[in-house]
C-alpha cells in the first residue's frame, strides 16, 4: 500500500500545479454552474480515478520510460501522431497559461504590474533549464502538501464565515464565465485537460513500478484524491463566489481574506507550483524536438521561452477560457485511445513474457 500512495501523491503533485493552484479552473470548469457543478466535480473525480488506474497500470504492463511509444502502440501510426502533437500542444499551451497566471500573482496580490510577474517567472524558468537545477524541482514539488492543507483549511473557513447561502449564490455563480456549455461537458473537458498534462509523466511512473496491481491501485487512489480536492475548491469558491468572482485567482483572494500573511503564503506558494509546472513544460516541449544540454537545445528554450511570454499578455482569465478547453477537446482522443487500449487489455502480453523469462 505505501507503494501505492507513493505513486497516488506523485500523480495529484501532477496535475495539482496547472490545472488546480489557482482556483480560476474550477471557477470556470464547476462553480460557474453553480449546484449542477456538484454534479460535475463527481463525474470528473471517477473519471480522473478510472484513467488515472488505466494509465499507471499501462505503463506498469510496458515497463515504458517514454509516452511515446505507449502512444503509437494504442492509437496506430496515424492517430497516435494527432495524439502525440496534442501532448506537446498542451506542453506548450500550459507554459504560455503559467506564465500569465505568474503576471496574476504579481498583480492581484502586490498590485505591481501583471509583466513584471511574467518577466520574472520566464527568466527563472529559462536560467533553471539552462542550469539544470533538478533538486529546485523536487524541492518545490514537495509544496504540494502544502496546499492541499491550505485548500483543506479554506474550504471550512468559507463555508463557515459564508454571508448567503448557497441558493442565494446559485444565481451568481452562474453569472460567471464559464469554459464550456453545460456541465458534463465541463466535468469531461477537465479530465482531458488535465490527463493530456499528465499522461507523459503519469505513464513514465507507471513504468518504474513492476507490480500491475499496485501500479493501477496508486492511479486510482491519486485520482479519487485529486477529485476531493477539487470538491473542496469547488465548495470554498461558490461559498465566497459573491466576492471573489471576479479575481484571476480566487483561492488566493479567499486566503487574503482570513489574512493578509496568509494571502502572501499562498501566493508563494501557488507562484512555486505554477513555476513548476512552467519549468517541466518548457523542458518537455524543448526535449521534444532537440537533444538537452546542446547549444541547440539550449537556444531553442530560449526562443520558445519568449514566444510564450509574448503569447501570455493575452491575460490568464482568457488563456484558461480559450486555452484550456481547446486542450480539453482534443484530449479527448487520448482519453478514448486509453479506454480502449484498457478493454483491449494492451500490453498484457508484454508482462506475462516477462513473468515468464523471469521465471526459466
């Protein structure tokens, strides 16, 4: 079982940082429709524990270290090339967002302009690819308790100090913009999102484990866990809708709100998470066309750096609205070539082969 949790924490430490931190993707994604967003975040948490089992379970049976021959063996040459260019689309797309929500920080918390947080967020994501600073990563990814305990905390307090109730804020929240028609939608676009930013790293991790059954078990726990965490981001903005609808990034107008020190921890703390993140898409999306550590590769992050900070003046309310589901749609092949690869039980072979040299 330790096991397990280890690899359900590794996954949530995934997804958590793009498609979480800030608290605008479950506005836009569940609170946005107000009481049927209920209905949403728990269509979303069985799908986020079905394909979270059905990827690290698939990477356990390959034994892969790459999403890209996982990709090719389940989708055929054609489609598996559509879904290998959506990954490194969202690669790219999720920088350009991260790199905005870093300008959103900066101005909704120090009320400095939103470029001076971009500047600064795409400089420390170059000059930390060009120096290979690996053990910032693993100390930064170790936050991601921390703010799970924060979302913990202000899920209670919201619901606790809430002015209205909540069939008072139904209408309200529902004012809000929205990233999709009608909520099913939205519950399934969400889980493409995030599984397309996921899928490389949650298939990789999946691989190191040699046991099938604790590799599927730690996907499905990490799943149902990160679709908690969404319910209680979800409860904490509908409670505080009427006050924090209109900020980038709610759950940090929420903190501000308990207090001022605690609106500048979590601001840290969401500003590392994203940072995170930016580093690993920056570094996957460059690894992708040139070899690392080349003068080559090094000048392509470079250049892909500053075309995505130029793309991320857009504004990240607007990145997330147009962005995101974009993603999320064209996820959805991946989605359907995972569910498909798991009937077909792909990659059932490769393991009893392997039992079965082990075993002469």
């Amino acid at each position: 079982m330790k096991s397990s949790l280890k690899i359900a924490s590794a996954f949530i430490g995934i997804v958590v940082g793009a498609g979480f931190a800030s608290g605008q993707e479950i506005l836009q994604y569940f609170t946005s429709f107000g009481y049927w967003g209920v209905g949403g975040v728990l269509v979303a948490t069985a799908l986020f524990g079905y394909i979270g089992m059905i990827l690290t379970r698939l990477g356990s049976r390959m034994q892969t270290t790459s999403h890209e021959d996982v990709v090719y063996r389940i989708s055929g040459k054609w489609l598996g090339k559509v879904i290998d260019y959506t990954l490194i689309l969202t690669l790219f797309g999720i920088l350009v967002v991260m790199i905005a929500g870093a300008g959103s920080i900066f101005s909704q918390q120090f009320d400095l302009a939103p470029a001076f947080g971009r500047s600064i967020m795409i400089v420390l994501v170059i000059v930390t690819i060009m120096m290979n600073v690996k053990k910032v990563i693993t100390i930064i990814s170790s936050i991601t308790p921390f703010l799970i305990l924060m979302v913990v905390g202000i899920a209670i307090y919201s619901v606790i100090t809430m002015d209205s109730s909540f069939s008072a804020l139904d209408p309200v929240a529902k004012e809000q913009l929205s990233a999709t028609p009608n909520w099913l939608l939205s519950a399934i676009n969400y889980v493409s999102l995030a599984i397309a930013l996921g899928a490389s790293m949650s298939l990789v991790m999946g691989g190191a484990e040699p046991n099938e059954k604790v590799a599927a078990r730690g996907g499905l726990i990490g799943g149902l866990g990160f679709g908690v965490l969404i319910l209680l981001s979800y409860v904490a903005i509908f409670a505080k809708v009427d006050v924090v609808g209109g900020a980038d990034l709610p759950m940090l107008a929420i903190g501000d709100d308990i207090s001022p020190i605690l609106g500048i921890i979590m601001a840290i703390v969401i500003f590392a998470m994203i940072y995170n993140t930016a580093v690993s898409m920056l570094l996957s999306f460059s690894a992708r066309f040139t070899e690392i550590g080349t003068k080559k590769f090094r000048i392509f992050v470079i250049i892909a750096g500053l075309i995505a900070f130029a793309l991320s003046f857009v504004g990240f309310t607007a990145l997330v609205n147009y962005l995101y589901p974009a993603v999320g749609y064209l996820g959805l092949l991946l989605i359907g070539a995972l569910i498909l690869a798991d009937i077909r039980k792909v990659g059932k072979n490769d393991k009893a082969k392997r039992d079965k040299e082990a075993t002469n």
